[in-house]
C-alpha cells in the first residue's frame, strides 16, 4: 500500500491564487481524481492477482512482472514527470498524462495475453509517474496558502480512503464478475472517473510553469531505468528460467549500467545540468540513510499483498471479497496512526519511523508465527496482524521523506525528495522481484491441484518462508533511520 507521493519541495514564496471559489473546488476534485486513481491501482490488482493468473494462464514470473512493471515505471516517470511539468505546463502535462492512464486502463481490461498486459501496465505506470507530480504542482501554484493547506488536507483523506477502498473494491468487482468481466472490470473502473476528471479539468485547471529554464536529463533517465531493469530481470525470472550463468551476467550488467549513471550523473552536475540524482546528494549521510530505509521499508510492502492474497485464495480458499476484508484492518490501522504521525514528526519523527518500522516487523512476526506449520489461521487472528501492521505503516509512511529532507540542505530539498521518491516505488519492485521470489522457490509446482487442507498447508509454509525475509527488511529499515535527523522538516506539501 505504498503511494507515488511526490516529495515536498523546499520552502516558497506563496503563490498568488489563480483559482477561488466553486472554480477551485472542481479543481481540487480532478487531481484528487488522479491520486485517487494512482493509489487505487497498486492495492485493487493484488486483490485480483490470483483470478487474473488463472484467466490469463500467467507464469508466476509473469504475476510479479505485472504488479513491478507498474510500480518501476511509476518512479521512473515521478522525477522527469515533474520537471516535463515544469517546463511545458502542468496542465497540459496533466491531462495528456491522464488521458493516456485512461487509455492504457481501457487497455488492461482488454488484454488478450499476461505478456500483453505486463507491457500495458508499465505504460500505465509511466503515464501515472508523469500525472502525480502536476497534483502538487498544480495545488502549490493555484491556492492561497489557506486554500493550499486545506487541499493537501484532503489529498491525505483521499489516500487513507484509497487504501480502505483498493482490496475491498478489488474484491467487490472480481467476485461481481460484472457482464461476465470478471478481473477486467478493476480496470475499467478507471475510466469513467478519468473521463469526468478530464471534462472537468479542461474546463477549470489554471494553466502554471515553474519559473527559470527547466531541464531534462533523459539520458540519465533512461539509464537509470535499464539499469534497474536488468537487475530485476534475472531475479523475477530466474527460477522460470532455471537459473541460468546468463541471468547473473544481466545482473551484474544491471550494476555496471546504474555505475554508468553515476558517472553520467557526476559529469552533468559538473557541466550546471540538472540530474535526475544529483550525486553531491550521497555525501550528505542522512539522505543516503534516508535511500536504504526507504528501499527496505517500501521494499516489503507490494510483494507481501501480493504471496498473502495467493495464500488466502489459493491456499485457504477465500474469495477475492474475503481476502479484501482481510486486508482491510491494515489499511484502517494506517489512517487511524497517519495523523498522529504527521502532527508529532516536527518534535518526533526519527523516533516515529524507528517504532513503525519495528511495529511492522513485529506484525509480520506474529504472522510467520500463526502459519509456521502451515496452519490456516481464522480471520480475527489474522485481521489483528493486519491491524498492527497498518499501525506501523501510518507512523512511518506519511513523514519518511520530510524527516530526511530535515538533514538536507534547503537548496537540494527538491531534488533530494524527488529522488527519494522514486526510490519508494523502486524498493516496491525490488521487494516484489526477491520477496515474491523466495515465495515462489517454496512453492510446489503441484500445489494447486491438491486437497483444499493440503493447499492452506503447502501455501503456509511458503509464506512462512517469506516471513523472516519480511521481518529482516524492516529491522535493517530501523536500523537506518538511527542515522536519521531527529524531528521532520516543516516543508509543506
């Protein structure tokens, strides 16, 4: 349940309003639109990933690639999203970005193939990366600042009611099997919200650019991207394809390519570009701290709704709508810790991350411990795991990016947060690509076709081996924020 926020921006002049009224109230509603749209997507598809294996005769490698394809270009867009926006109007940018999002959900839903809509998916996430940072820039540079204060006020409520709302309306519409759609339908959903956010916005979103000259560092982009990429290959893949030298070998020319963009990152900020990661960044410790907590926090959190939805359903039986209602306590435990955790970041944030982190861990402790033997666990037990765990993500979520951002420089906020960011969405598909992986080595190739009591035993101690890699990650997350500024900074939105 991670979301694409963008990160702060460092402390600015208050614009003058170019929206007020009714005219801003519409305008607020079509970017809450858009985040609305961008949460959903990542929470309602785990839902639905087992019936979308089963329809689509997808390949375990195939099921991961569908959830890592959107979240890693998702961050990649995130960065270049924001300054295309910059440059060339966020309005615009805006609204192709969402007009494309819509065209790539209608896309989905009609996909004849899991490749298909693996490659679909990644274009909705790349559109998605360039629609979410024109929300805040659109809200920074439209409201007074009493305006502005109240809508990042409602941009928090809208994600805290994505998160309840994604695996009960993924569950909802797959066991509805609306018109015999089946799975498609969560993504025709997107459609007529982004047809009524377009009419609205063409007729009520002012026009902004960023002042100055912006620039785009596409190559470094781009590098960043492929280098990512052929590191994820070989490990989602790896087990489909026996594990072969040649995997590794992507690997580690996976390495030397993100080794190509530091270097190429280092010669642009030389020669007064702007990079997508500006390497003076990693000298500063709490911003490189601040990287490693945030790719072990967010790194465990795509690829543990996706094993514990194929647990539920495949394993234990439920439905989609059952395991929806599962999932639900986690995301009501967040909302209920969000806004203490944001109120109390500016006198306690470092201490905030720390025991959110270990409050995660202790909850995925506790479920390795309920299905160790590969028992089936009820759902009140079950539904208190979740609990807890929604009670360490809303501590640390919301305030990670502002508490770092504390130990940087107030002319680097921008660009640190941005690539912060990114590597958010980044840790998401690493963590699917090994987590998922390890899930998937423990499970037989013949488990599906067994006696329902022993599927929930073979599914159980395949997430049981998941479960120590769970808890490790955020262990070495608390670790990292000991080195962490102690309180958040007072950036707003």
């Amino acid at each position: 349940m991670t979301s694409s926020t963008p990160a702060p921006a460092a402390p600015h002049t208050a614009p003058e309003p170019q929206v007020a009224g009714r005219a801003a109230s519409l305008a607020l509603l079509v970017v809450l639109f858009a985040s609305f749209m961008d949460l959903l997507d990542v929470t309602i598809v785990t839902v639905a990933a087992p019936d979308i294996a089963a329809n689509l005769s997808a390949s375990e490698a195939e099921l991961q690639w569908m959830l890592a394809a959107y979240v890693l270009a998702l961050g990649s867009g995130l960065v270049t999203g924001g300054r295309v926006g910059d440059a060339y109007g966020r309005r615009r940018v805006f609204l192709v970005s969402l007009a494309g999002f819509a065209l790539a959900s209608a896309a989905c839903a009609l996909a004849p193939s899991a490749g298909t809509l693996i490659a679909l998916r990644a274009l909705q996430g790349l559109a998605g990366g360039f629609m979410v940072p024109q929300v805040f820039g659109i809200i920074r540079s439209s409201f007074a600042p009493a305006a502005m204060a109240k809508a990042f006020g409602a941009y928090g409520a809208v994600q805290g009611l994505a998160s309840v709302a994604g695996p009960l309306l993924g569950g909802a519409l797959v066991n509805a099997d609306l018109w015999g759609l089946g799975w498609r339908t969560i993504f025709w959903i997107n459609v007529p919200v982004a047809v009524l956010a377009l009419a609205l916005g063409v007729r009520f979103l002012p026009e902004s650019h960023a002042p100055g000259r912006t620039r785009l560092d596409v190559v470094g982009a781009l590098l960043a991207a492929v280098g990512v990429f052929l590191v994820l290959l070989p490990l989602v893949q790896g087990r489909d394809w026996g594990w072969p030298g040649w995997g590794w070998g992507l690997l580690v020319l996976g390495l030397v390519v993100l080794a190509g963009f530091l270097a190429y990152e280092q010669r642009l900020a030389r020669a007064g570009g702007q990079p997508v990661l500006d390497p003076s960044l990693l000298s500063i410790r709490p911003f490189s701290a601040g990287l490693a907590a945030a790719v072990f926090f967010f790194g465990g959190l795509a690829s543990f709704f996706l094993v514990l939805s194929i647990y539920l359903q495949l394993g234990t039986g439920r439905t989609a709508w059952e395991t929806g209602l599962v999932i639900l306590p986690y995301a009501l435990g967040s909302i209920i810790t969000s806004g203490a955790g944001v109120a109390l970041a500016a006198k306690a944030g470092r201490a905030l991350l720390i025991t959110g982190s270990l409050t995660l861990a202790a909850s995925q402790g506790l479920l390795w411990w309920l299905v160790r033997d590969g028992a089936t666990p009820g759902y009140w037990a079950l539904a208190g795991v979740m609990f807890l765990g929604g009670l360490g993500l809303g501590l640390g979520a919301p305030i990670l990016v502002n508490v770092v951002l504390a130990g940087v420089p107030g002319r680097q906020a921008g660009a640190a947060g941005g690539a912060l960011s990114t590597v958010n969405q980044i840790g998401g598909a690493i963590g699917i690509a090994i987590l998922a992986t390890v899930f998937f080595n423990a499970l037989p190739a013949t488990a599906s076709a067994g006696a329902p009591g022993t599927q929930a035993h073979v599914f159980g101690q395949a997430l049981a081996h998941v479960m120590p890699w769970q808890v490790a990650t955020y262990l070495l997350a608390a670790f990292a924020m000991l080195a962490l500024p102690k309180a958040a900074a007072a950036h707003q939105g």
